[in-house]
C-alpha cells in the first residue's frame, strides 16, 4: 500500500501540461523523429547506394561478355569465355576442359594483358 501511495505521489509531482494544444504536439513529433530520419539518410548514403552502384555494374559486366574475355569465378576459377547464353556461360579452363557455369557467379573480367 505504501509503494501504491508513492508512485501515485510521484506522477501528481509532474510538470504541469503545457498550453497550446495540437501546435507544439506536432513539433515535438517532428523532433523526436528527426533523428530516425537521419539514420537512414546516412544508412542510404554509406550502404545502400554504393551496393546498389556495385550490383549495377556487375549487371553491365556480364551483359557484356563475350569469347575470349578471361574471366575469375566465385569459386576462383580463373578460365576464358568459350561461349555465352541467356543465363549461362561456358569456360575452357584446361586444353580440352569446358565448364558451364551460371553467369551470376563470374565475378571478375582479368584484364587481357594479365599473365596466367
């Protein structure tokens, strides 16, 4: 009974409510979700948007295989492009050695000049 008696004292203790109705309600709530604003703007720019660049690039790299281009796939298999399909592509990583693999796992073009 005694701890009942204590909070109830404690709340009737509070700031007394402020004149001005809907106005400064409606500011308060701009504030408070000013920071959650912020934290996504930030998340946007330092997350969001450089993954979004990297995945488009990598779209533009594999619409533009094409024979002869050496290529680095997930699984680090180096090779060069044999031929190209809608969703697949196949590789000659050996003399008389032709993997088919999916285009979404070749990660890398080598430069033509790099050495095997």
């Amino acid at each position: 009974m005694f701890l009942f008696n204590f909070v109830t004292e404690a709340f009737a203790m509070g700031p007394a409510p402020q004149a001005g109705g809907q106005a400064g309600g409606a500011q308060g709530m701009i504030a408070s979700l000013l920071p959650l604003i912020l934290i996504f703007v930030v998340f946007y720019f330092l997350l969001i948007r450089p993954q979004q660049k990297k995945a488009k690039e990598h779209r533009q790299m594999l619409e533009n295989l094409k024979r002869g281009d050496k290529v680095i796939t997930g699984g680090g298999i180096y090779g060069v492009v044999e031929s190209v399909g809608n969703n697949t592509v196949v590789l000659k990583i050996a003399e008389n050695v032709k993997v088919k693999f999916g285009k979404g796992y070749i990660v890398a073009v080598r430069p033509a000049t790099e050495e095997d």
